[in-house]
C-alpha cells in the first residue's frame, strides 16, 4: 500500500490516504458517489486535519 498525498476539496488542506500502490486517482469530491458497477474501481471516504469529509474515487 502506498501513501498518497490529497488536497480537500472544500478547502485544499493536504491529506493523507493510503492507496494500493497500482491506484490511480479519478477525484477527489465532497460529494459521495455511487459505487461503480466495474469492481477495479473504489469509492472510500476520507477527512482532512480541518474534519471536512469527502471522497476518493479510484482505480486499480
């Protein structure tokens, strides 16, 4: 698992969130999507030091 550096999307403050190294970032919302259909793509939730939620999607 890797460690991957993301920007709040409701106030750009660094987060940290560990991804599987093959991951790749779709984006960053604050919104939670629907879980897609396709199962190599993930949809978790995440909070950054200011405690705005929001949420990763990603591929791997």
């Amino acid at each position: 698992m890797g460690i991957e550096t993301l920007a709040c999307p409701e106030c750009g403050a660094e987060a940290k969130m560990g991804l599987p190294r093959s991951a790749t970032v779709r984006s960053v919302a604050v919104n939670r999507h629907e879980e897609p259909a396709d199962e190599r793509i993930k949809v978790r939730e995440n909070v950054c030091p200011n405690d705005h939620r929001f949420f990763v999607t990603f591929a791997f």
